[in-house]
C-alpha cells in the first residue's frame, strides 16, 4: 500500500512548516528572486540578486485543504538590479545564503502571472529600482 496522509495531517505540517508557532518557519525572512537556474536548497546562492523581498511577520495563511499561500503584500520597493526572473530561493531569518546542508530553504521557478512558475511575479523583466511584486506564492502537498 502507498503512504496515504490525511488533509488535516498535511494542514498541521504546512501550518508547522510556514506558520510562527513552529521552530520551523519563513516569519520575516526573505525571498530572493533571481536570474539563471536555481542551485538547488543546499547550495551558495547562484544568479544575479535582482530583489530581495521581505516575508512579512505572519507571511503565511493558515492552511487550507492540502495547501498555504502567502498573506498580504509581498514586494520590494527598489530592486537591486536589472536582469531576468528565473528563480527564487526562501532563506528564514539569519540565513546568509551560503552552502548549507543544515538551514531550511525553498527554491524555485519565477514567472510572470499565468506563467505556470512556482511563484509568479508582476514582472519578469526586472531594472534595477524598480518596484516588484510577487502575485502568487503558495506551496502545495
């Protein structure tokens, strides 16, 4: 028999996972968009920093069914530089970025809304101190 979860064991997981009352959560950390492929989690970043946005305090919704999305407005007023969205990484707070097989992370697609990425952004083609915003984040098991 496959390994079968309940929804509301998932739902406990991702509130775990996303939410503050966990050890293990995103709560004001940050989200990175960047050019080129993704390194993969456990890898230094790679990619031009193009924005960095800052996960608000209570970034996450509570979960419903199989699945949490971002709350309220996620964006960075003045990007960093100018270049192509391809991926994103999620560092918590305190995390420099640099290889780590011990630092919780999450990486992934960056597209424009419709694109089909992992996160979806106002804008793909980013130049430097230009506002961008991230439209939809949600993460899903």
């Amino acid at each position: 028999m496959a390994l079968a979860l309940s929804p509301t064991f998932i739902r406990q997981m991702l509130d775990g996972a996303f939410n503050a009352a966990a050890g293990i959560n995103f709560d004001s950390g940050v989200l990175e968009v960047r050019s080129g492929a993704a390194p993969g989690p456990e890898a230094a970043s790679t990619g031009v920093l193009l924005a960095s946005i800052p996960i608000p305090a209570d970034g996450f919704a509570a979960a419903s069914g199989t699945s949490v999305a971002k709350a309220g407005t996620w964006q960075d007023t003045s990007a960093d530089a100018t270049g192509t969205a391809a991926h994103f990484r999620m560092r918590r707070s305190g995390d420099a970025g640099g290889a780590s097989t011990t630092t919780s992370r999450i990486e992934g697609t960056a597209t424009m809304t419709g694109g089909g990425g992992d996160i979806t952004l106002d804008n793909v083609s980013i130049a430097v101190n230009q506002q961008v915003t991230i439209t939809s984040l949600s993460f899903n098991l």
